[in-house]
C-alpha cells in the first residue's frame, strides 16, 4: 500500500508502540474502499472511524 509523504508524517505522531498496528488497521480501510493509497484524507477518515 502507498502513502503520501504528508500521510506518512501523520502516522509519525502516533507512538511508535502502536504505529504497526495503526498502519495495518488504516491499510484495511483503505483497502475496504477500494483505495490503493493512503492520502491526508484517507487517514483522517480511518482515525475518526477507529476513534
């Protein structure tokens, strides 16, 4: 799955600890939506989904 720089700055913020497991459940949504990569919007949309 390809992400945008400024999508990939996004995920930087969350903690390290718990980055894989974000990565996969945003590249599972993504990909729910026929999406093949993850943009600013797309993360944003999956963060307010997963809360």
């Amino acid at each position: 799955m390809e992400w945008t720089a400024d999508a990939e700055a996004r995920l930087k913020e969350i903690p390290f600890f718990v980055r894989p497991a974000a990565r996969k459940k945003i590249e599972k949504f993504a990909q729910d939506q026929g999406l093949g990569q993850i943009t600013v919007e797309v993360y944003e949309a999956a963060k307010k989904q997963f809360g």
